[in-house]
C-alpha cells in the first residue's frame, strides 16, 4: 500500500504524458486525477495507522548506489513526520487535478499539463519519504525541474519563460548550498542515510572546520549549508524574488506549488534535521532572524501590489517566514503545524483566486474588479473563509498555528525570540489588512472593468468549486481538530516520536494574558480598519500613498531586491558573457579552431586552384620537372 502512494502519481504522469493524444483530453484528466485521488487516500490510510497504531517503517523499493562507503537505498521512510505530508501532498494535488480539470478546459495541451502535474506529485513524495539525503537531494531537484515545466506551460509567453529561468536559476543558487551541506556530510560521517548521520552528530560537537578562511565549527557549517537550500526552495528573503514570478503559470500551478508542496519543502529539510540543527544554536539563531524579516517584508509588499495572484504569493512568503522562525525557535511541531493548516486555506485562496480570474476573463488587476460578490456568492464565501484563516481570525485553522507560533517565539525567553514575537503580531496585522483589502477591491465596492461587462461575470462550474468547498472544511476545522495531536496539548505528547528530535523539551508555561489576547483583538480590529479604507473612503488610502510616495515607491518596487541584483548580478554577468562571446568564442575558439581551419584551406585551396589550367603540356612539364627532381636526389644520395 505504502509504494503505491508514490506510484500511482508516476503512472498517471506516464500515462498522460505519453499516451494522452491517444486516449484524449477527457481520459486523461480522469486517469490522472483518479489515482492521484486513489494516492491522498492511501495517505490518509497510513496517517490513520501511525496516529493509532504509532505505526513506522523504512521500505526499501530497491537498491540504488553502492560505491565505497556510499550505501543508498531508495527507500521510504513512514513515520510521523513524512505521514503528515503525505496527507498534505497527495490531498492538495488532487484537489488541484480535479480543479485543473475545469480551469484548463479550453487549453489544447492538457495531457501534458496534468502529466506535469502527476510528475511533480511523484517528485515530491519521493522528497518527503526519503531516509537519505541522496534521495532527498533527488526529490528536491525533480520538484525543481517539474516547477520549471509547470511555470513555463504557456511557453509562448514571455513573461512566463522568463518566470520558469528565473525560479530555476534562483533554486539552482541555493541547491548549490545543499549539495555542499550533502557533501560535507558525507564527508564528515562517511554516510548520508538519516539515522547513521543523526546518531553520529554529538561526536563531532566540538570539530572546527576551516572554511573560506573562517574556523567554523562543523554542525554550525552543516546546518547553514543546508539551509541556503532551504531560503531558495521555500523563498526566503534574498533567494524569495522568483516566487512572485511564478504566478505567471496556470493558478493551478500556484496552489499546487506555492501552497502546499514545494515552497514548504524547506521547512520540511529544517524539521527533518531537528537532530543536527538542535546542536547549533547559531543556526537556529539566523532561520530565526531570516524567517522574521522574510514574514514582516513580504507582507509590506503585499500590502501595495495590485495583482490578485501575488498578492496570495507574497502572503505565502510571509507565512513561510512564520514556520521557519518557528524551526528557529526550536518549535519544529509548531512550524508543521502550521505547514499543516497553511495548506489549506493558501490553496483555498489560490483556487479561489482562480475562480475569480476565471470570471473575468483571465483579468488579475484588482483595481479592475470590484462589485461581484452577488455574481459569484460561492467563491466570495469560500475565499472569505480562507482568508479568516490565513489572519488567525479566532477558532479558525490559521488562530491556532499562528497564535502558536507567536506564543512559542516569546517563552523562547531571548532577545532573538522576544523580536520574533514581536515582528509575528505586526506582521499579523499587516497580513489581516492586505488580505481584507484583497477580498474588498475584489468583490465590493463599485465595478470597475471597463471591458467586461458585469452581466457577463459568472460563477464558476462545478467541478472547479468542488474543490474548493473541501479546502474550506480544511481551512476551518484542521486548526481545533488537530492542535492536541501536533502541539502535544492535553498530555497528548508522543506523536511526532523520534521523527522530530528536542535536545530540551519545549516550555509548557503560557504568556501573559495581554499577550494572548493581543494579534486575535488586532485581526479583529483590522476588519473595519481594512473596509474603511478600501470600501468607504477609498480616497484615504490614495493619498495616504500620495503623503508617503517614497515609502510607496519603495514597496510597490518590493524593496527594489530585482533592480538590485540586476546591477550587482545580472548585467555584469551578461556583459561577461558578451565579452567572452565575442573575444574567445568567436575569436579566439572560432577563429583559430573551425572558423580558422575552413579559411586556412580554402585559401590553400584557391592557391592551388591555379595549377589547374586544363592544358596537358603544362601537366607533362610539371611531370617531368618532378621527374627530374626526383632522379637528381636519388643520384646525389
């Protein structure tokens, strides 16, 4: 049962993606949605067992590589840990499939659409059930390469190809840091398997390395190699530009991708690794300092953008930065939790989103929508309920992660987890203002669009709301149901086993109450502070803009992060290679190599042209001077 949750996806991607234009459009979206759906049930099956049954094994599908040392399985390893993202995994994707079918209706691609997307899911199954980092290091690139298809579908678009290089480039970044970290691994342990790596660290507490000119200590080097992998896959700041990017693919793409599968892979490496990163405290000190400043800066960008798909992306980044400063913490439950809760209401918005955009004709400009709720009664309600999860409003998913998040960032009882703290209520009340301007400018107020009349607005069909009513159970009970089970509430401590490692168990102490009171009262307040400003008086925000157009300019150019490393990393580098281009390529390589060669031998060639006269006489005398040469040489000799 366990290998067919990572084989069904493969099939459904071979069988669409090589057999779709025999068995048709319709066959195809039905096989693979199908038995990516058979897939999130299998996985719902072995989360049941290790929940009840505190069920674990290591499966090994088969021999992999044997060299010297090196001894790696392609195995899958069920525990706690993977179990929970098998759930989150196999159960988005299939939504997704299911959604895609509707949404793609009109594409004439869509067997190589939703093979891409059956593929990814395999990629990404593979990554979460690894017990080694090879494997690991497998999944993480196939996701990557399968993101860089997903993005670039509508290849015929610029933007978007240039979206796909972008998202390639900047993970290969930090891949590169990964591969180091693998590297060094091997190279310190002799191993890359999980258990033999996790049980070795405390021998070598105390080994300095030196690297780059620093002595460094060795754990410290790992888990900062490591997680450079991590900032890129997840986008965190300084490796985050290329995920708003992104949301020039399919919608379907975003949810699948941005919501739940590969930008969480980060936090999922982090987690995996509790058993190394709990012996750097410099480590977990900079995920801290990373993820606070990744979540406070992209939810000030989100504030100003008007695309309705970045918008959610960059709210994604922001509740990235959220879980990793939880893995920062040392509250690595607390950080899947919210990756738990986080998947559902993100895809929740990115469908919805879709729905919408689906409804105005493939328009994503909130400035012009507006107006619509009573067009679109379903997705206004649904995506009102994802977005009172994803701002913590009470008693929904979000309230409960994210509340837990902040409460274990301030008992963390240092300065670097007091400004944790901190940043998460602020950023909390950005988040709740950004996603209630989204959801008025998009829905109420006046009807902005002059192309599309709003008669001509309509509902989404049914197979495309289906999905997302099933988000929405998620998006509004998965917080309350499954609090106990993931933060160990009510004496229930022993879930996550040994799959999440605590050198010191966490506090159980509870902040003051103020504290705990004080992001629900702000999320609440925010509601009629948002509708003020976006709905009632809209001129407010303008020249509230207007008064502070520096600070504007600033955001709405996303802390000008692309502007800077176009100067410092992409016009240098085209200018290098336009050098080396025309100096050794064409020169030097060219010029002394096939270019030089042809042009050496045709001007040889020409030379000799010229003792082809066609007259025989002149060919008997140069006969007979040979002749004569070569009778003197032999007489002389």
């Amino acid at each position: 049962m366990e290998i067919s949750i990572i084989a069904l996806p493969l099939i459904a991607s071979i069988i669409s993606g090589f057999f779709g234009k025999f068995i048709g459009d319709r066959n195809s979206e039905i096989v693979t949605s199908f038995l990516v759906t058979i897939s999130a049930i299998l996985s719902a099956v072995v989360l049941y067992e290790v929940i009840i049954n505190q069920y674990q094994d290591n499966i090994i599908i088969a021999k992999w590589i044997s060299s010297g040392s090196l001894d790696v399985n392609w195995s899958m390893k069920i525990d706690p840990l993977s179990a929970v993202m098998l759930v989150v995994v196999t159960s988005v994707s299939s939504l997704v499939h299911i959604y895609s079918i509707g949404y793609m209706s009109h594409d004439p691609h869509k067997p190589r659409f939703m093979a891409y997307l059956s593929l990814f899911t395999f990629a990404m199954l593979m990554l979460v059930t690894s017990d080694n980092f090879i494997q690991l290091f497998f999944g993480w690139e196939g996701v990557g390469l399968c993101s860089y298809f997903l993005i670039g579908f509508w290849f015929k678009k610029d933007t978007a190809n240039s979206a796909a290089i972008k998202a390639f480039l900047v993970n290969r970044v930090g891949d590169f840091g990964f591969a180091l970290g693998i590297f060094l691994i091997f190279y310190l342990f002799g191993t890359v398997n999980y258990s033999e790596v996790f049980e070795l660290i405390p021998t070598i507490a105390d080994k300095n390395l030196l690297f780059l000119g620093f002595n460094i200590n060795a754990i410290d080097l790992i888990c900062l190699l490591l997680f450079v992998g991590a900032m890129g896959k997840s986008a965190q700041i300084f490796l985050h530009t290329w995920l708003p990017d992104a949301m020039e693919g399919p919608t379907p793409v975003s949810a699948l991708i941005h919501a739940a599968t590969m930008v969480t892979a980060g936090v999922f490496l982090v987690v995996r690794c509790s058993p190394i990163y709990e012996y750097s405290e410099l480590a977990l000190n900079v995920i801290t300092i990373v993820g606070m400043s990744t979540a406070f800066f992209a939810a000030t960008v989100a504030l100003v953008q008007t695309d309705i798909k970045k918008i959610i992306a960059y709210s994604t980044c922001s509740q990235l930065g959220y879980m990793f400063f939880a893995a920062g913490v040392g509250a690595y439950n607390v950080a899947m939790f919210h990756l738990f809760t986080h998947a559902f209401f993100k895809a929740l918005l990115f469908l919805g989103s879709g729905s919408v955009i689906h409804a105005f004709k493939d328009e994503q400009n909130i400035n012009k929508m507006g107006g619509v709720w009573k067009k679109l009664p379903y997705t206004y309600t649904l995506m009102i309920i994802g977005t009172l999860a994803l701002t913590g409003f009470p008693f929904l998913s979000g309230f409960y992660s994210k509340d837990a998040i902040i409460e274990f960032a301030y008992l963390r009882g240092n300065t670097t987890g007091y400004y944790a703290a901190g940043i998460g209520i602020i950023t909390a009340f950005l988040t709740s203002i950004y996603s209630w301007r989204l959801i008025f400018k998009t829905f109420h107020g006046d009807y902005n669009n002059k192309d599309i009349k709003i008669e001509e607005t309509h509902e989404s069909p049914l197979v495309m709301l289906i999905p997302l009513i099933f988000l929405s159970i998620g998006a509004i009970f998965a917080g309350y149901t499954f609090k106990e089970l993931f933060l160990g509430y009510g004496g229930i401590n022993n879930f996550w086993q040994e799959s999440i490692f605590f050198l010191e168990p966490l506090s159980t102490d509870h902040p003051p109450f103020w504290f705990l009171v004080l992001t629900p009262i702000l999320v609440i307040l925010s509601i009629p502070v948002a509708y003020y400003l976006f709905v009632k008086n809209k001129n407010l925000s303008n020249q509230i803009a207007n008064v502070n157009k520096p600070l504007y300019q600033f955001l709405i150019n996303k802390w000008y992060f692309d502007e800077l490393y176009d100067v410092l990393f992409v016009i240098p580098s085209k200018k290098i290679g336009l050098f080396l281009w025309k100096f050794f390529d064409i020169k030097i390589i060219d010029g002394f190599g096939p270019d030089g060669i042809s042009s050496f031998i045709k001007k040889c060639s020409l030379k000799a042209n010229k003792f082809q006269s066609g007259f025989i006489y002149q060919y008997a005398f140069v006969m007979l001077l040979g002749f004569s040469a070569l009778l003197t040489f032999l007489i002389v000799k």
